[in-house]
C-alpha cells in the first residue's frame, strides 16, 4: 500500500512538472512572438516615416 502511494506521488509529481515545463516554453514562444510582431510594427512605422518625409521633400504639383 505505501509502495503504491508513493508512486502516485511520483506519477503526480512529474505531471505536474511536465505540465509547468510545457506552459513555461508555450510562455517563451508567446514571448519571442511578440518581440518579432513589436519589431515588424516597429520597421513598418519607419517605413511609413520614411514615406512621409520623402513625400515632404518633393515640391508641391501646382
């Protein structure tokens, strides 16, 4: 009976361990994702400056 127990408590022990590991690399990746999305907002907003800032260089059609 205790050599059962004990096993449980192991079984139980690494679910919970492979549950928290799956959540904390799902977490990393959301992470990494973001990081890529935030730096692609970031070079369209140069871009559009860009465009901007080129568009004011040239002379006004009359």
């Amino acid at each position: 009976m205790k050599k059962t127990i004990c096993i449980c408590a192991v079984l139980l022990l690494v679910l919970v361990g492979g549950l928290w590991l799956l959540n904390h690399l799902r977490r990393e990746q959301d992470l990494a994702e973001l990081a890529a999305y935030k730096a692609q907002l970031r070079a369209q907003g140069a871009d559009k400056a860009w465009e901007r800032n080129r568009a004011g260089a040239e002379p006004p059609e009359a």
